[in-house]
C-alpha cells in the first residue's frame, strides 16, 4: 500500500493510502502532486499540503462563500485570491446577481492541472462570461485595483509562507480595504488554532486584520484533511456583521442546496472555543 504522508507537527503526522500517483509537475511557484485514493478520491497537494479533494472540499468552498452571501445578498462583484482549483469561483457562480468574478491566481499551472484531473471542483468555472481569470501575484492584482471597485473579496490562499506569504501582511490587507465598498466583506484563509505554528499565523493573520478594518471576526469549520481538523476563516467588513446583519430571508430565496452550510450553522460557526478567544484576544 501507497501512503502520502503530511507532517502537522513536530510529534503528529497524517497519512492517507493511494491507489496511484496521478501527476507530478514543479512549476515556477511550487510542487504540484496529484494522487487518486479511495478515502478522499482524487486529491492534490502543494509543496507536500493537502489543499483539495474529492470528498471534503465541499465543507471548504461552503464555508468560504456562503456566510458573506447571507450577511449581504446584494453582492455583485467578486475578487477570488488564489482559488486556483476553481471551488470557491463554483461556489460564488451560484449566484444568480453575481455579474464579475475576477481570479487573481498566482499559478496557471494549478488551474489548469485541476481542470484535468479535479473536474469537482473546475469544471465550468472558465466557461461561465462572468469569470475573468488573471494569473497574476494576488498582492500586486489588489495594488492595482481602482478603489471601491468589490463587494466581497474572498482569499482562498495557501499557508503563510513561499508565493502566500504576502497575503497576510498589513499593507495587503490595507490594499483590500481600499478596494472593497462601503459594503464591502473580506473572507480570508485564517489558518488553525491547534498546533502552534498554525496558532501563531492564526494570531498574527487576525492582529493585523483587526487594525484595518472596524469589523473582524473569526468563524470555524471542520475540515478533517487539514492539520488537526479545526479550521478558521476571517470575516471582516467596513459596516456589515456577519450576525447582526445575517439576512435568512434573503439568503433561503436563492434556493441554493448546499451539503454543509446551513443560516443555524452559520450562526454557530462564530460561536469560538474559549481557548481560541484567548488566543485571539491576547
Ligand atoms: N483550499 C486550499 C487550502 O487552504 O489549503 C487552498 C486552495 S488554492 C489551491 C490555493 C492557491 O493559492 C494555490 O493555487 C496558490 O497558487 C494560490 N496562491 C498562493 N499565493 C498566491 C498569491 N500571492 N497570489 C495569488 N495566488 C496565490
């Protein structure tokens, strides 16, 4: 039997059995691996990390969109970061008010490698007219983004470290607060608060965030092929919170069928541990 395995800490590592290596390439940006198996199907990894697969990405791309959806309805236009396996783009094309979605994704090579061998997730993502694909640094598309030119942008990035590094810095996250409208949300990949080093981006990631933006929040999901299972996202907006203004209603209307996210689930998500509050909080 095959084992890929990942390292989650020091002392904790995590292994699942493939049948096959399905492809393997080093682009210009990292090391891309591509493995079929029977617990999760297909699934790809970068420079040694999980990032999607068949059988739980959907408790990803949910839990990335569809909060933002339901605190404002009215979004229309879109800026995805990185994303490049295309089921955050899926997700927010579900919208039928949605008129632009810009991808600003670092490496063609993930997105094209996912269009081969990660139908799940692809498929149909570069065919829809609303989407407008840039394989560009997602730190320099932002610097040159008009100012309050999107309602939502969503950072669906890799690890704070390598080609994502830049994406939890304070001058991105300024650039972003110019970008967005009055209305404007800022999901972003917020890391763990189990293991100590996810822990730490975690803090640092949501410490500068809170200098920027007059509303930050942390909201969770379980994704059990990432380290330790327990994983965040960042919400922050210039006017809107995501509980105060939860639109129900207007959410239920679009009818969307989804497998995870659900408005009391959506509520509940914000609901942290203690010990992840103190975390934050000091
Ligand atoms: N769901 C995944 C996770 O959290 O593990 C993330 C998936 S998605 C594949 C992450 C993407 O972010 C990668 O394709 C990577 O190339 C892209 N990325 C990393 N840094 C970037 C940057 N500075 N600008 C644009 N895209 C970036």
């Amino acid at each position: 039997m095959n084992w890929y395995t990942e390292q989650w800490s020091n002392d904790c590592k995590f292994s699942i059995a493939y049948d096959k290596k399905i492809y393997s390439e080093q682009s210009s940006f990292q090391q891309i691996n591509f493995y079929q198996g029977k617990e999760f199907g297909t699934f790809f990894t970068l420079d040694g990390l999980m990032m999607v697969n068949e059988k739980d990405e959907f408790i990803y791309h949910d839990m990335i969109v569809h909060p933002a959806f339901a605190t404002n309805p009215n979004i229309k236009k879109v800026l995805i970061i990185g994303g490049g396996d295309g089921g955050t783009a899926r997700e927010v094309l579900r919208y039928p008010n949605v008129e632009e979605v810009v991808m600003a994704e670092i490496d063609e090579r993930v997105f094209r490698l996912c269009q081969q061998y990660l139908p799940v997730t692809a498929r149909g993502v570069e065919e829809d007219s609303r989407m407008k694909l840039r394989f560009e640094d997602g730190l320099e598309y932002v610097r040159n983004a008009p100012d309050q030119s999107f309602d939502l942008i969503l950072v669906d990035s890799t690890d704070p470290v390598s080609v994502g590094e830049g994406l939890f810095t304070k001058p991105f996250y300024k650039e972003c607060y110019r970008v967005l409208n009055a209305d404007g949300i800022l999901i972003n990949q917020h890391e763990s608060p189990y293991f100590a080093e996810y822990a730490a981006n975690m803090k640092k990631a949501h410490t500068k965030i809170k200098d920027i933006f007059p509303i930050t929040h942390v909201y969770q999901y379980h994704m059990p092929t990432y380290p330790s299972g327990h994983w965040l996202f960042g919400f922050a907006s210039k006017r809107l919170d995501p509980l105060k203004n939860l639109n129900v209603k207007a959410w239920e209307q679009f009818g969307l069928k989804t497998k995870y996210y659900n408005t009391n689930l959506h509520i509940g998500a914000f609901g942290l541990p203690n010990y992840v509050k103190e975390a934050l909080n000091r």
